[in-house]
DNA sequence: GTCTATAGCATGATAGAC
DNA sequence: GTCTATCATGCTATAGAC
C-alpha cells in the first residue's frame, strides 16, 4: 500500500535469499501459493497473510524471499509466463498450418475452460503490472512470450524465408492472442457455453482468414 | 476485505440516501471520485480515502451513501454501463453494415486511445464483478448492454426479419466486442501504436467477413 | 532459513454532534 | 446531509531468538 519504496526492477527476487535447495523450494511454494490465494480472492482481497496461510509458510519468511507483497505479485506472473509454454508442450500436429490454428485454439479453449480463475487472476496480473511503474516491462514480456510461442506452433513451413516467416507468425499470433483474452474475458461474463463455442468457431475461420491473407500478400511481391 | 456481509443484491445503492436534490449530487460525486480513484491507481491500491478525497468529502459521507466499498465499486461499474451508449453518440453513418463495421471499429480504436487509463479500470471491475459472489450479475449486464448497442449500429437493414436480424446483429457484436477487449489489453501491454493500427485493420476485415457469412447463410435457407 | 512477537500505521466502518 | 472523532481490526514489514 506504501508508495514510499522504489520499484523493484528485477521482479525475480528481491533479496539474494534462496540460495540452498530448501530456500529455492520454499521460494517456489511462496509463489505457488500467492498464485492459488490470487486465483481463490481475486487481487483486491489478497494480502500477505493471506499468502502466508496458502503458501503454509510463516508471514515473516515471506519477506525473508521477497522486499515486498508487490515483488511477490510481479514474482506470480513471472511464474506465468514461464509456465506458459509447458502447458500445451503437448502440441498439436497438423501439417497444414491452418489446421494447426484450429487444434491450437481449440485446444487453447479447452484448457481455459479448465482453468477459468487462473485465466482472470493472470488478467489481473497484467493489469497490475502496467498500472505498477517499472513493471510494464512484464506485461510486455508476457505478451511476447505469448505470440513467439503462438507464432512458433503456426509457422515453420521451410518454404518461406525466415523473415517472412517469422513477420506473418507474429502478425497471426497476435490476432490470435487478442481473440483469446476477448473470449476469456466475455465468456466469463456471459456464461453462455454455446455462444462461447459458437465464438471460437469465428475466431478459428477469422485467424485463418487472416493468414492465408498475409501469405497470399507474400506471393504477390 | 471483511466477508461477513452479505453482497448487495442492489449495486445502485445500500440505503435509501440521497433523495434531494443536493443528496443525489452528491451520490454521484462519490461515484465519479471513485472512478478517478480507481483510473489513477489501479484497483489493488483503491482505497476509501482515496475515493473521500477525490470526490472532495469526507470519508463519513461514503457511507452516508453506500453501505461499504465493495457497493461504490459496483455502482462505478453500473456508472460506467450506463455511460457506455452515450459515449459513442456521435454515430457512425454509413449506409452498408460493413462500412459501418469499419467506421464503428475505427471510432472505438480512437476512444479506447484518449481513454486508456479508463479501459484498464473498467476491466478491472469486471473481473472484481465476476470475483463477487452477487455481483456476476453486473458482468453480464455490462457485456448485454455492449452487444445491444454494436449489434443495433451495425445491424438495422429492414430487408431482414427482426429475428434474425437481431441474432446475426448480436452475432457480429459478440465477435466485434472479443476483438475490442483482446486488442485493449495488448496494445497497451506491446505499447506499439503501429502495430496495433495494423491489428485494428485486420479485426475490421474479420468482423465483415463474419458478418458475410453469416448473411449468406441466411440467404440460403 | 524459519520462527514468534510486535511495531507502526492504514484500513473500512461507525457514533454522534451539528 | 455532512461533519469530526474514533474504534476495532487488519495490514505490511521488521526485530531478534533459535
């Protein structure tokens, strides 16, 4: 709640604690239980006890690992992020890069709708980091890790240069990444399982759509 | 942070407070400090005396008006629903829904851009409504009332039932709205204007092309 | 590295004068 | 209807024993 403390630039830690292999286990318990109070309460009602108890930890160890409740927060998405990618390593594996479009977001619903308060604490997350100074940084970087990821999985066709390649998976990747959030966040609202699949279907043809645009640019050159 | 109390069924207000004149004006001071409140710091660092200060009363007043903070913050969000339609009252014209897609999605673009700090806090209650037990509600209301209003601007070509128009209207709206909230978060997250031009374009193009087909559909029953 | 204990202050909410 | 004053509690963070 204080503003009096200078932001932490590194949201990794914020002391050089949690060098031994206890330290590194608890330090991941800390995190793991700030996530599961968030993903519970929601951001407005978390408070340092409250990660404490979720974390099954002292409230005194927490600032043993981390200067503050504010690197602890930025300490959560960072975790995200590097989850991120672990989550759907089983992949989809279409050749055409269409079809992987639709495996991918299809899949990418699927695990969403399993994941509903992880979705909307990670929203809050995000929001929280661009609203912290000297934290935009980490929404940004979650947002590219998103699209290299996303962008990865559509686009290896060896045919096109890799700066084209690279240049349209991006492009594809963040369109997709925007119907995505949109979906979470209007699915949620809505709670209506028939329109939210209705919406994916659309976003599915939209993005492929979209790609087969930008690919078709690349001939004309 | 207290969860003793039961959640109003009512965001609009706790007591029955503020009929004169000088009551109602006041009422709506509270809310629109709030709101500023809440756009200048984010959520997590809301507070009521901040709310107080900013709406210029002292913090006895809040609760003269609202029962606790969790209802001025559900009033801000209604406050925010209800201003939504006037907002964009300077209307798009054109004749064919699909220009009107683009000149809509255009004007939004330009709002969403002066009003960044408001989007991000608009959010933010959505997802605190969604978190609120007796207050998903309130979410669902918000989403209704934007998909009312896009679908009715996109969609008012006579030549089509009035049901049908009105599910392939609130169809187009659902898409429009997905993409807006996707492209909210991650413009400001990549804060690349360039890049959020070109995803604004490449929405524009999906939203028409959905809206295609699904009159071509119609046409061919 | 983790604990107990507590400092020191901010918080949401209320009592009661005016 | 708005104020001053204050309560009870919860808050983040720290000190210091083990």
């Amino acid at each position: 709640m204080k503003a009096k403390r200078q932001p932490a630039r590194e949201a990794s830690s914020g002391k050089s604690a949690g060098a031994t292999k206890k330290g590194i286990e608890t330090r991941a318990r800390i995190i793991r239980g700030a996530r599961e109070a968030l993903e519970n309460d929601g951001i407005e009602a978390l408070t340092t006890r409250k990660i404490a108890a979720s974390a099954n930890v002292r409230l005194a160890t927490l600032h043993y690992y981390f200067d503050s409740k504010e690197t602890i927060l930025l300490a959560v998405l960072e975790g995200m992020i590097a989850d991120m990618a672990t989550s759907y390593h089983t992949a989809p594996l279409a050749a055409d890069p269409e079809d992987r479009i639709a495996e991918l977001l299809r899949l990418i619903w699927y695990y969403i709708g399993e994941t509903r308060n992880r979705q909307i604490a990670q929203i809050e997350l995000t929001l929280y980091a661009l609203r912290t100074r000297g934290a935009e940084w980490l929404a940004e970087r979650q947002y590219g890790a998103y699209i290299d990821f996303y962008s990865q999985m559509i686009l290896n066709d060896p045919a096109i240069s890799q700066e084209e390649r690279e240049r349209i998976g991006k492009a594809v990747a963040r369109f997709m990444l925007i119907g995505i959030d949109g979906l979470i966040l209007q699915t949620f609202a809505l709670h209506d399982e028939e329109v939210a699949k209705e919406s994916v279907e659309a976003l599915i043809v939209a993005t492929r759509g979209y790609l087969r645009r930008l690919l078709q640019k690349e001939q004309v050159r």
